[in-house]
C-alpha cells in the first residue's frame, strides 16, 4: 500500500511542468533561487563597473577634445603664418617684377651708353691717330704760330682751347658714363639678388609651416580617430550597461517565477500528501480488500539536449579565435528565405533591439536545472519577441538575416554559462549542448 502511495506521489510531481525547461523536483529548490539572487547581486556590480568605465571614456573624451582645441588654436596660427608669409612672397614677386622691369629699361640705357662710350671710343681713337700723323700737341703749336695778325692768333687761340676743352670734355663724360653704367648694374643686380634671397627664405619659411600644420593635421586626425574609438567604446560599454540592467530586470523576473513555481510545488505536494494519507485511510478502513490500480507509466517527453538548435542550416563558424579576435559563438548559415529562428530553452527576454555590432539581436535568460544560462540570436533580419517576454523552447523568436557587422545570410548564436557580459567570459560552446 505504502508502496502505491508513493508512486502515485511520484507520477504527479512529475507529471508537473516547468516554466523555463522540464525539470525534477532538486530544480527548483530555494538554492536554487538563493543562487540567482547571487547571480542578480554579481549583475548589479558588472553594472556599475560599466558606469564607472562610461566615466572614465567620458573624461577621456573631454581630455581628447581640449588637446583637439589646443591645435585647432596652434593649426590657426600657421594657417595665418602661412598666409602672411604668401603675401610677402606676393610682394616680393611683383617687387621682382617691377625690378626685372627695371632691369630691362636699364639695359636699353646701358646700351644707349655702350653706343656712346664706343662713338666717343671710335672719336678718341680718330684723334689719337691723328695725333700721331701729325705730331701730336706740335700741330696746336703751328696752328697758333702761323696766325697772320694778332687777332687771327687770338681766334686760332680760342678754336684751339675750345678743341682741347672738348677732348677733355668727352673724357670726363666718357668717365662719368662708364661710372654710372658700373654703378647702375651694380645696384640692380644687388636689389634683384636681395629680392631673389628673400623670396628664397619666405619660400622655405612657407614650407616649414606647411610641414608644422600637416603634422598638426595628421595628429588632430589621430585625435579624433582616437575619439571616435572612445566614442565607440563608450557607446559598447552603454549597450554592455543596458544588457546587464536588462538582466537584472529578466533575472528578478526569473527568481519571481522561480519562488511561485517552488510555491506551487509545495503546494501541489501537500495536496499530494494529504490525498495519499485519505486514501491510505478509505482502504485501511475498507479492511485492504481492494487493490488500487497500477500507476501509469509516464516517460519524459523526448528533449534530446540540454538546449535545441535554433536555426537550421550549416554551420559555417565555431567559437574561439577567428580574424585575430574572440568568436563567442557559433555561425549557421542558410540561403533560403524566411528561416525562422527558435529559442533554445525556455527563458525570458532581456532584451530585443536593434545594436551596430549585433544587428537585430535577442539576449534571453534560462534557468535549466538550478543553473542560469543566457543566449544570444544576433544578425535577424526580424524579431517576434520582445522585451520581457516568457519564450517556450521551439517557439519562433526571430527570422535569419544579414544586419548588423555581419557577411552574409546567417544567425550567430552564443550560449553563455551564468550571465552576458562584455568580454563574453562566460561564452561555452552551443554545440555541446543539444
């Protein structure tokens, strides 16, 4: 009798269900729920370990941005260096200009005086000849003597001073010519070389700041790609943030159906008790006559794994390195249209969204014999539950995609043993575990 009693008891707690995944009765002990409490407690200070890493990317971004201020100031006062130094070089150009100008006219008056010193050359040389033809300063002498009166002598005397006065007038002209054409190529070819020597080192001084503002450009660029990570970073570790206080909220929402379901089974094993000792006393009372029939058999449904294969398909990537980073999951693959994506185990949504690295992804938390896992389902190209929603195993969650950082039709899936985080510590392989 006591034997029948305790099969019966047996085959109804066993014929009871879970909500996250077919359990025995060990499963939903208040262990159990002591352990997700511990799981909540852990989640909370991941959290806030977050918020002080967003901190600390936040400072680092102001820290980035006032070294970005400091160049934009250092890159403005070149820019205005280099500007003026373009102007004076500017200047300098139609000063070269206006000299090479000058130049020019100078060479049509050194050839005006180049043609006089050689008419004035071509007339000394005439003299000198004759001179030597006719004896030099002797013909002046017989030029005076041979006057017929005194009055001629005094005209040839006046004709001879007024010749000689002449000669000496073209040497000193022909002097003062041959000075002021060594004097005029003089000063301009020092004007044109200083002009020359300056636009040279403005030229160069041009070149040095250019150099500075396209190191001050190449570093200002390496600042802001420097912000744009942190930006990047902040924004991952805000996603991370909301992930984990999403967990939290899934993980209270698990210990609150954890506690009703241990409640329901206290409940369910009274009754139990209490209909096993009434019927134990309407057969002692019946004097043991009658044999109660048998207890049907009850066979577990069949489950195969702790977890089912959420997608069909190939799989085309497993976990660990892949493109020198960690791979935290498994990819499967499959071209065709629509295919539909299922929840590994019953679970609670975390959260569904649309993330920049994950796409259209599904984080859902599990509690499978006392321990808490979470899966992801990343890259949908559509999403069928939402934020805390109770999902049943096998139910359709989602549809295969390509969205997100993501290369083709596929759904990447990753099983995690305790919580998600952003390293992805806890990541196991899923294909372990159906």
């Amino acid at each position: 009798m006591k034997k029948q009693i305790l099969s019966l008891a047996v085959v109804s707690t066993l014929s009871l269900g879970s909500l996250f995944s077919p359990i025995t009765l060990d499963q939903a002990k208040a262990e159990s729920i002591s352990e997700m409490q511990k799981q909540k407690e852990e989640l909370e200070q991941k959290r806030s370990g977050i918020t002080s890493e967003i901190n600390e990317k936040d400072s680092m971004i102001g820290e980035l941005q006032n070294e970005q201020q400091v160049l934009n100031d250092q890159i403005k006062k070149l820019d205005f260096a280099v500007s003026d130094a373009e102007q004076k070089i500017a200047a300098k150009n139609a000063e070269i200009a206006q000299t090479t100008e000058e130049i020019e006219q100078l060479k049509v008056e050194i050839a005006e005086l180049v043609k006089r010193i050689d008419q004035r050359n071509e007339l000394l040389k005439d003299k000198a000849r004759s001179l030597q033809e006719n004896g030099g300063t002797v013909n002046y002498i017989d030029v005076l003597l041979g006057a017929n009166s005194f009055s001629d002598f005094i005209d040839r005397v006046s004709a001879v001073t007024t010749i000689v006065q002449a000669d000496k007038g073209i040497l000193e002209q022909h002097a003062r010519d041959k000075e002021e054409l060594e004097t005029k190529q003089q000063e301009v070819e020092t004007k044109l070389n200083n002009l020359q020597e300056m636009k040279k080192d403005l030229e160069a001084l041009k070149v040095k700041l250019n150099a500075q503002i396209e190191e001050k450009n190449n570093l200002m660029s390496s600042l802001k790609h420097e912000e744009e990570q942190m930006h990047a970073e902040k924004l991952d570790l805000a996603e991370a943030a909301d992930v984990l206080a999403a967990q939290e909220a899934a993980m209270a929402q698990a210990i609150k159906l954890a506690q009703k379901r241990e409640a329901e089974r206290q409940a369910e094993l009274e009754r139990q008790r209490k209909a096993a000792a009434e019927a134990a006393a309407a057969q002692k009372s019946s004097g043991g006559s009658s044999t109660p029939d048998p207890a049907p058999a009850v066979t577990a449904p069949a489950s195969g794994g702790m977890i089912i294969m959420p997608a069909s398909g190939r799989i085309t990537s497993g976990l660990g390195a892949r493109w020198g980073s960690f791979h935290a999951g498994i990819d499967i693959a499959n071209k065709s249209a629509n295919v539909p994506i299922y929840a590994a185990a019953d679970g609670v949504v975390i959260r569904s969204y649309y993330s920049s690295s994950y796409g259209n992804v599904i984080f859902v938390a599990h509690s499978i014999n006392g321990q808490t896992w979470t899966t992801v389902y990343a890259h949908m190209s559509s999403r069928l539950a939402g934020n805390g929603a109770v999902v049943s195993r096998g139910q359709q969650i989602g549809v295969m995609g390509n969205t997100g950082q993501s290369y083709g039709q596929h759904l990447h899936f990753e099983l995690h043993k305790g919580s998600w985080n952003a390293s992805k510590s806890n990541a196991v392989n899923p294909a372990a575990y159906w």
